[in-house]
C-alpha cells in the first residue's frame, strides 16, 4: 500500500510513517511508476505499527522498539529474552514513579508551607 493508505489504516500521520521508515521500523518496497519510484509499504507494517504503538504506550522509546522489532517478527526474540526487556523496562518505570512521588512531596510541601505563610 501507499503511504496515504498506510496513513488512512493506521491513524498515523505520513510524516510519522517515513520517520519510522527511515529509522527501520517499517519495510519498504520500492515500486517503479514511469520515471519515478514510490515507497510501497507491505501489509505486515500494519502489524508493526500496532506493535510500536503498544510499544510508545508502555514507554519504550522508538529506538528501543527498533533493537527488537526485526527479532520479534522474525521469531527469533526467545520468550527469556521478552521478559528481561520487559522487566529493565518495569524497573524504569518504578524507579521514575519513586521521582515522581518525591517531586510531588516536595511540591505539596512546599505548597503548604507557602500557604501557612511560614515559607519562602
């Protein structure tokens, strides 16, 4: 399919779509049309984008999702190996919750104090 239809079936706009192409999340055929050449986009990219944005939904970044997305499609991601991904990114995760929980004790206490009119 052309990028406007991969587009039109997957909700990502075609800017996107060439970013995840020219960072080797998509594959891509080239067909010739006369004197030009498009990018086809063969349908197995609409799974790839599901995977990518399920992927962007639990915080991996794009270049994380590319060390592995050719090894997950070719089936040689070993199941051991999808657990030691998931569990770094879990752990990441937690160790980004913890800032996050301590920022907002700060900031509530500090809010408190401002309020009381006892800090600056």
């Amino acid at each position: 399919m052309l990028i406007n239809e991969l587009a039109k079936a997957t909700g990502l706009s075609k800017d996107s779509i060439r970013h995840y192409h020219e960072i080797g999340l998509l594959q891509v055929e080239q067909q010739a049309a006369g004197t030009r050449s498009y990018n086809r986009y063969p349908d197995v990219n609409l799974d790839r984008i599901e995977i990518i944005k399920m992927g962007k939904s639990m915080g991996f970044t794009l270049k994380e999702i590319a060390v592995h997305i050719d090894a997950y499609f070719s089936g040689v991601l070993t199941t051991d190996e999808q657990i030691k991904i998931f569990e770094d990114k879990l752990s990441g995760v937690n160790a980004k919750i913890a800032e996050l929980e301590n920022s907002r004790m700060y900031i509530s206490n500090k809010l408190d104090l401002l309020r009381s009119g006892t800090g600056c």
